[in-house]
C-alpha cells in the first residue's frame, strides 16, 4: 500500500507528493499555456494516486480552479484532495489583499462554484492582509468548515507572529510558504512552531522553478517569472548552477533524477510531509511521483544539509 499522511490535525490523508497547479491554466505566471496539456497534467497525478491538488483564485485568475473543477467531473470526488487559496481582492485595476472574514466566505463560495464542487479539501487564506485580526479570518473559514464546505484550514505567506496569531484558537491545519534548498529560512522561524502545533508545512517552489532539478546551464534565458528571481541572475545563479552539479553526482549514486533526490530531503524536515512540484507536462507528474518512495542515507541527508547550508 503507498505511503499516505495526514494533513495536520484533520483526518484527510494525501500521498506525499502533489501537484502544484500554477501551470495550469496560471496565464498571469506562465505565458502561451496550453490548456488541453494542462488538464491532462492533472490527470495524470489522479491517474498515479497523486490525490493532492493545490490551486488558487489568482492562477489565471480563475482558470486554474476552472480547469481543475473540469478534470474533478471525470473522476469520483473522493480520488482528490483539492486545496485551494484566496485573498486577492480586484479593486479598479489594482489588486489588494483581503482577509476580512465577509471577503473570504465569499472566496470559498466562488471557488466552491469555479470548480463546480461541493466541498473544497483545504482553504487557504493565500495573503495576509495589514487590518485583519489573523484569528477573525480563520475563525471565518472555521464558519465554513462547520457548514461543511471546507475540510480543513491553511494559511500562506504569514510571518510567524501571523501563524501564532491566526492559530490563537487553533484552527489551522496547514501552512504552506516559500522552502527551498535555497530559501531555508522556516527552517528556523516556522518549523519549530509548526511541530509543535500538529501542523503540515508545505513548501511552494520546491524545486525553484525548475532550477533544483538540474534542467539549466549558464546559457538558459528565461522570460517569465524566473527571470525576476535573484536564484536566476549573475553569480548566484553561477553558483547555484555549480551546486546542483553536486547533486546531480549524489542522484547518480542513487541511480535517480536531481528532481527526485531534492524532493526526498524535503521529507527529512520536521513537519515538512508534502511537497507539491508543479509539471507543465504529464510524463514530469509521474517522475516526481518517485520522491515518495526514496528513502536517502542520514549521510546524504547531511551531505545535501551541507552543500546548501
């Protein structure tokens, strides 16, 4: 039987490794998406007992949800673990973030409708916004969950101050923020909190956007998101590039892809039992399918600890 765990205190377990759906129809993130080959993505991690989905109101906006919810329709309901996130408020031609307990009902409600679903799995509020007490807005999402139309309470990108804040009643299951091999700050500001909260941690961009999975050289351009980060620019990217030629000795030992041994150390830190790497292709869901069966060597696990440290 695959290795199932549970999201924080609920009762909804997920195979380790998800799918992360910002390439499905995210147009805002990536350019000149095909949606055809984004719907077949998600079938793909459904299709391979990859169960966890994690979508949001701002990919797209809305398409991403809309495409998922259309994928959901081939499939019993209960094959998927659906989370989804909100707090992007339009206002005019400005973008704001919104966490007041009115605004995130009425999130859930129009993700609920975009995928066409009766519950949503996990709700996220995705933003913290500057005015709203952390605990109202949870407690709102707490509203939802006793109604049934969510299974279980996330917040992303709060400060630890606004994790202890919005967990004042302990409601939260789930936090998901930046954690990478080249950001590892939770490592010493969130993990603590989170374990000893009974909470998952969920990284996004696990493999950097591609960068930790060994798929770049010194002559890779980009022009999308990548090109803004400081991972992808000058010497660091120089260096970067140079570290990951050391993982790629450490996978060829394991006879595995790069992608797959970073995927595996993710499951070596407290709290951290998911990671949902996205795919723009279905045949790249079902390779990082292999990182929940890895099992790595304490000295790998130190050896890799130490090249990123």
């Amino acid at each position: 039987m695959e290795r199932h765990v549970k999201l924080g205190k609920s009762d909804i377990d997920v195979y380790p490794v998800g799918l992360g759906t910002n390439a499905v129809g995210g147009h805002n993130i990536y350019p000149d998406l095909d949606e055809e080959q984004g719907k077949a993505v998600v079938r793909s991690a459904l299709d391979h007992g990859m169960n966890f989905l994690d979508t949001a109101f701002i990919y797209g906006p809305k398409r991403s949800e809309e495409l998922v919810g259309e994928v959901l329709k081939e499939y019993n309901r209960t094959q998927a673990v659906v989370a989804t996130k909100g707090a992007h408020e339009f206002v005019g031609e400005d973008v704001v973030m919104n966490n007041s307990p009115t605004f995130l009902k009425q999130q859930v409600e129009d993700s609920l409708r975009r995928m066409d679903t009766d519950y949503i799995d996990l709700f996220y509020i995705h933003y913290p916004d500057e005015d709203t007490p952390k605990d109202e807005a949870v407690g709102a999402l707490k509203e939802m969950r006793d109604q049934g139309k969510i299974r279980s309470i996330g917040v992303s990108n709060f400060s630890l101050d606004q994790l202890k804040e919005a967990n004042k009643d302990g409601y939260v299951d789930v936090v998901q923020s930046q954690y990478n091999l080249l950001h590892r700050e939770a490592e010493w500001n969130v993990f603590p909190y989170t374990q000893e909260n009974d909470m998952t941690f969920i990284p996004y961009f696990p493999l950097e956007s591609g960068l930790l999975a060994g798929k770049y050289d010194e002559t890779t351009t980009f022009n999308d998101i990548r090109a803004q980060k400081p991972s992808f620019q000058g010497e660091a990217f120089k260096e970067n590039l140079q570290k990951v030629e050391r993982l790629r000795e450490i996978a060829n030992d394991y006879g595995e892809d790069v992608a797959h041994i970073v995927l595996a150390w993710y499951f070596s830190r407290p709290s951290l039992d998911v990671v949902i790497p996205g795919a723009k292709k279905p045949q790249q869901v079902e390779d990082n399918k292999r990182a929940g069966e890895i099992k790595l060597s304490r000295e790998t696990i130190v050896k890799i600890d130490q090249l990123f440290c």
